[in-house]
C-alpha cells in the first residue's frame, strides 16, 4: 500500500524486498501459529523438527498432501 509521500517506484521497490525476504520458522514455531490451528495433527507428522521452512513451503506440504492418492 503506497504512503502518500512514497512515489509508485518505491512502492514497487518495497514490494518486491518483501517477497525477496523470505522469513523461516522451526516445526514449534509453525505448530503454535494461529494460521495453521486446525492442520497442527498434519503438521506434527509432516514437518521435520530440524528443518526450517517458510509459510509458502508450509502450504505446499499441506497442499502436496491434501492432493495424495486415496487407498
């Protein structure tokens, strides 16, 4: 969202700093989020505890499952 004294090129320019910076969380970190209150049974079985990840690889582990085959 532009600030009233920021040109469209700042604006721009913060955006993408911000999808550049990528923040990881540790397996507890990701349990205890509010985000993710009703898969927190998923993720305690899917997420490593000594891997990192950020929230976009969170939602592809939970979507990757989601799609799995069905015996």
């Amino acid at each position: 969202m532009a600030k009233k004294n920021e040109t469209p090129e700042q604006t721009e320019a913060l955006e993408t700093v911000k999808k550049s910076v990528q923040v990881k969380f540790n397996k507890s970190k990701i349990l205890g989020m509010k985000r993710y209150a009703n898969r927190v049974d998923l993720l305690q079985v899917l997420l490593k505890p000594e891997k990192t990840y950020t929230l976009e690889a969170v939602d592809a582990v939970i979507s990757d499952f989601m799609k799995g085959k069905v015996n």
